[in-house]
C-alpha cells in the first residue's frame, strides 16, 4: 500500500499556494544518494508532517488519492512529492500500474515531480516515458551531478534537475546543456507556481537546485568533489 497527503493550498513560500502531495519515505529508491544523511525533507520542518504521513495517521491510499487528482479542475497547477518519490513496486522499481494511474488522473492538469528512480533502467524508463507522453504530470529526472545530468538528458524521456553548490550561478555543461539555477532560489519575489520551470515538460534546460538546509554544507563538499 502507498499513502500520500494531498494539501489543497500549500504553506510554503517558495511552492506558492498551490496543492501539494507528500508520498510516504518508503516510496524513494535505494540509488537516492540522500536518502538517509542529506534529506532536506526528512531533517526539516516538513519532516514531522512526512512522519506522519508514513504512519497513516494523515492521508489517503493510492487510489483514494488518484481519485482527489482526477477531481482537479482543469490546467490546475500542483506539485506531487513534495517529499517522497513514485511508488515502488517489489524489486525496488518504480510501480508501472500505480504511476501510470496517477498520470491519467492528472492528464488534465498542470503538475510536476522529481524522481530519483534510476532512469537508465529500462523498466524506470519506460515507466518515465509513459508518463511524460500522457502529459499533465511532468516527471522530473532527479541528477546527482552536473556529469549525470549530462547522460540523463541524453535518455529523452523528460526534463532533468540536477543539485548544485549553495553559490552556483547560471552555467553550460560540458556537453553544452543550460544549468539554469531555479530561480525561486534567486529571487524572493519568486516561488514555483509563478516560475512553473519544472513544469515544462519539453525545456531544453536543466534546472539546477543549490544545496540548502541543515545538512548543506556536507553536500557542499559532496558536491565540490562529484562536480
């Protein structure tokens, strides 16, 4: 079973005020290099909320939450995963008939995620793909290192993120792809529901995310010697 919580008008200042979903931490794949140090959303103020949600003490099952997203109005804009991933089948993969339930339920609207699902797998591509194609939900390809980001964009099957140091500013990889620093991060006046980068789903940029949080300065240096 995967439970999730959907707020229908998100708090944070940099999402906007917006839906936003929180899937329970066991939905995010072993390969995610913060998973258990450098999680943002784990060692934040969101973390007690998410903690909650991973004890169902708040939230739906997956089709009840399926079911809220078809409701939506049309072209609304929201952000799934706020914390946590897609969900995760039996061999550690992404869950091809769940994830591509939610891509239909939200064929009519204007969402995004990030995953960090290995999309070199075959299987995690294809679950990927389809869900890009449906549309609606654009899943991001959640990058490690501005190297991976490179091969990431090569793959073809959605847009790419990619985590960067704290002073990182706008910057072409070595294979010539825009990083383009998110800029609600660079800007105080904005936040994601007026910038809606992530949510295109076919931007020849990458968006580049510095590392912020309790545990920043570790990935600084994670990140110094990785780049």
């Amino acid at each position: 079973m995967t439970w999730v919580y959907l707020t229908m008008k998100s708090g944070n200042r940099k999402v906007g005020p917006i839906p936003v979903s929180t899937t329970e931490s066991s939905s995010c794949p072993d390969e995610c290099p913060l998973k258990d140090t450098d999680c943002y959303a784990r060692f934040s103020v969101l973390g007690m909320h998410w903690k909650k949600v991973d004890r169902h003490e708040r939230g739906d099952n997956w089709d009840a939450f399926c079911g809220r997203v078809k409701r939506f109005i049309d072209h609304q804009l929201w952000r799934h995963d706020q914390a946590g991933d897609l969900p995760k089948n039996s061999k550690g993969r992404i869950h091809k008939s769940k994830a591509l339930r939610l891509a239909k339920a939200a064929a009519h609207t204007r969402g995004w995620t990030y995953t960090h699902y290995d999309p070199t797998n075959e299987h995690n591509a294809d679950v990927i793909s389809r869900m890009n194609e449906i549309g609606g939900l654009v899943v991001n390809l959640s990058a490690d290192t501005v190297k991976q980001a490179d091969e990431y964009v090569d793959l073809n099957i959605g847009p790419v993120t990619v985590t960067v140091p704290e002073d990182a500013e706008n910057f072409r990889t070595e294979n010539g792809h825009l990083v383009v620093i998110c800029p609600a991060q660079t800007h105080d006046h904005i936040s994601c529901d007026i910038c809606k980068l992530c949510q295109k789903r076919d931007r020849k940029s990458i968006v580049g995310f510095r590392a912020h949080g309790t545990a920043r300065k570790r990935l600084n240096n994670r990140l110094a010697v990785s780049q």
